[in-house]
C-alpha cells in the first residue's frame, strides 16, 4: 500500500468481527475483515479527496489495479484505461459485482481532512464507499481462493462515469464484463438509513431517467399584435402544461410516468414577442415497455401542443437509462445474505426511488439487484444527503458493506437459481 494510503488519524476503525446471531464466513475471514478496517478507510479516503470526472477516472481505475495486483489478483483495464475487471476463482458459475468510481461535478463543502482537493469535484454520491467495498470484497475473496475455499467465480467490475449521459455500463458490456455471467450484485449508498442497516426490494428499485429538448422558433413581433405572429411564449406555456397531462392520459398510469420540466429560456424584452425559446425537461418512469415507448410518444405529444399555435418545434429526446428492476431471486439471494451477515433484524424493505442508476443496463442481459447500504450515523438527527456538497457517510458502512457482499457472493456461487 502505497504512503497516501496509511491509516488515517482519527478514524474509528474497530469494526466488529462476527456479529451475534449472524452466520460465520469460512477460512477464518470474520477475523480477516475485522482487522481491515484501518486499511480500508485509508482507501476510501484517498478516493474521496482525489475525484475525477465521469470518463476520466484513470488515476482512480489505476489506484484499483495496483490494490488488486496486492491482494494477488490479476485485473485488466477497459480500453480506455478509465475502468478495471478483475475475476476471483474458477468454476462453471460466475457473479458479478459492479462499482461505479466517478465523482460528481460539485464543490466538496465539507471541513475534513479528506476534503476533495480538485476544484468542483466531489464524491458526493458514495461512489468512493462502493470502490472501496468493492475493493474489500475482491482482498477477502482472494484469501478464500488461496484456501481452495471459493467455490466458483467472482468478476469485481470498477464501472466509469455512472453519473454521464452516455454512461459508462454499456462500455463495460461492450469490452465483454458481461461475458460468462450468470448474476450480477450492486449496492448503493443510502444516509437515511444507519450504518449496519440495508434495504432490499425485488422489482422495480429506481426510475428510467431520460432527458428531452425542447426548442421553438417563429417570427417574433410585439405584444400589441400577436395575431399577426406566432406567439412563441404562449406555444411554450401550452407545451409546458399540457404535454404532462396528455402523458397522463396516454400511459398505464402503474408505469409511474413523470415529466418535469427543469429549464425555460424565451425573449428578454417584456413588450416583444421573441423568435426563440426553449424548454428543457426530464422523464422518468418505472416500467421497462414504457421505457421503449417514450421517445416517439412525448415528441409526438410535444409536436401536437404546439401545432394550433404555429411555431416550429425541433424535439431531442435524450436517452439516459432504463429503470433498474430487481430480479425477484437475486433480491432473495442478497436478502439472505444479508441476514446471514447483519442479522435478520437489520434488513429492511427499501424505498422505491425515482432516481436513475446505469446498473439497470446490466439487467437488461443478466438477472441481479441492488441493495441500499446505510451510511447515516446511529443515533444523529444529521441527513448528509446524496448529490450535496456536504454528503458525507459513517464509515463503519464500509465494514458491513464488505461482510453483505461476501456472504452475498458465497451464496450466489451456491444457489443453483442462476
């Protein structure tokens, strides 16, 4: 481990090694993880004070490579060297277990001595805490293969740029991280639930999160003859009202449609009526058909409004991703898992979010889910939310994040439901 990685001062690293009631690991590996926690938070500190952007994460995905090379594996690097694909062990079964490393384009606010030191990006979705588990989950592994004690195959994927449009998961697919397997596992922050809580659902788990455009153009003229104009601004209001409410209509309302517009730009002077404008907007929703559907039923829809007024209408409707559905067995594998590594009592059914999240693009090829881990702190009012400056995580998530995932992982390989 390299001097920027030393255990940080300060940090509360006695985690727990097996906790009452709680299934063992084999190999030893309760005791193992217990002793990692100073190593492991020097990790996820490091990552947190150097971000880098969605697609340029190469320091990061290096800084990976080189921990992995430690704990005696042999990862690869994506094309591009911004991303990393390691697999543990051999066998006829492979289970994925996917990370995404990409920091947000946010100014860290925080007052810590692992503040972002890169002006305007900041780990302000966790994604330093899934790395970092991630990672942990490949060192124990590793010291199960060594033993003769994994049975099958494990594949750590180190995913770039979660937070881009285009994202980064279907590179990852195209450079093969999908190849061979046969269930893939994600975790994600969560700060309103405690450290050493998750949440687990089986279906729909977050929202398809598109993105649409709206530009307009006309004449212009003044506000004393817009008879002899096409009222742009009027055409604007008429997109702006009716196209949700059409929507509305238009869609089976359990597919949990929602348009919301975000930006309006049209004229500057109060007695002209402008040439141009625009709206943007985004679409989120919860079924995968109306997924496929959206994009020519909105531009239609859009189009329609703005007919009777005149004005030219160009539409871009923008993919994002799909909506992350939990397939119903790998939400019972990693419920289990889970159980078996927390106790029963610290698994709770999550919420359903209208969030986007890529890892949906995995389970449009392989069945799998994604938990919610808690990073809040037990017994504190705080709420560091997710995508603010100030979000910030109890690391001790950190130690039940790794113990989730290798029971998760033991028992994914053992199950014949994949």
């Amino acid at each position: 481990m390299t001097a920027a990685l030393e255990a940080p001062e300060g940090a509360d690293t006695s985690w727990p090694g097996q906790l009452p009631g709680t299934d063992p690991l084999p190999g030893r590996l309760d005791r193992w993880l217990a002793s990692r926690g100073a190593e492991l938070v020097a990790i996820r500190r490091h990552i947190h004070a150097h971000p880098e952007a969605s697609h340029s994460e190469f320091e990061t995905a290096a800084l990976i490579a080189r921990e992995l090379v430690v704990a005696g594996l042999s990862p690869r690097m994506m094309p591009r060297g911004n991303g990393v694909i390691c697999d543990i062990g051999e066998g006829p079964r492979t289970i994925a277990f996917r990370a995404d490393i990409d920091s947000l384009p946010l100014q860290d606010l925080k007052d810590v001595p692992y503040r972002s030191t890169v002006d305007g990006q900041a780990h302000a979705c966790g994604h330093d805490v899934h790395t970092t588990i991630v990672l942990g989950l490949g060192m124990a592994l590793a010291q199960l293969n060594e033993q003769g004690l994994l049975p099958g195959r494990i594949r750590l994927i180190f995913q770039p740029a979660e937070e881009a449009m285009p994202s980064g998961a279907p590179e990852v697919i195209a450079a093969g991280g999908l190849k061979d397997v046969d269930a893939i596992y994600a975790l994600h922050c969560y700060p309103q639930l405690p450290a050493g809580l998750v949440g687990v659902r089986s279906g729909p788990f977050t929202a398809a999160a598109d993105a649409v455009e709206v530009k307009l153009t006309g004449p212009g003229g003044h506000t004393a003859r817009p008879h002899l104009t096409a009222d742009l601004v009027h055409a604007l209001g008429r997109i702006i009202v009716d196209v949700p409410a059409m929507l509305s209509r238009r869609i089976d309302p359990r597919a949990g449609v929602s348009l919301v517009w975000g930006a309006v730009h049209a004229g500057q002077a109060f007695n002209a009526i402008p040439g141009a404008g625009e709206i943007r907007g985004t679409v989120r929703m919860l079924s995968r058909e109306a997924w496929r559907e959206a994009p020519e039923l909105i531009t239609r829809l859009i189009r329609d409004a703005a007919l009777p007024t005149g004005v030219e209408v160009d539409v871009n409707y923008i993919r994002g991703v799909p909506p992350v559905i939990n397939d119903r067995m790998a939400s019972a594998v990693i419920a289990g898992a889970a159980g078996a590594a927390l106790g029963a009592d610290r698994v709770v059914e999550a919420e359903l979010s209208m969030g986007g999240e890529d890892f949906s693009f995995y389970l449009e090829h392989v069945p799998g889910a994604m938990i919610r881990l808690g990073t809040g702190r037990p017994g504190s009012d705080v709420r560091h939310d997710l995508h603010q400056g100030d979000f910030d995580v109890d690391e001790s998530c950190i130690g039940y994040g790794v113990r989730v995932m290798t029971h998760t992982a033991l028992a994914a390989l053992s199950t014949g439901a994949f």
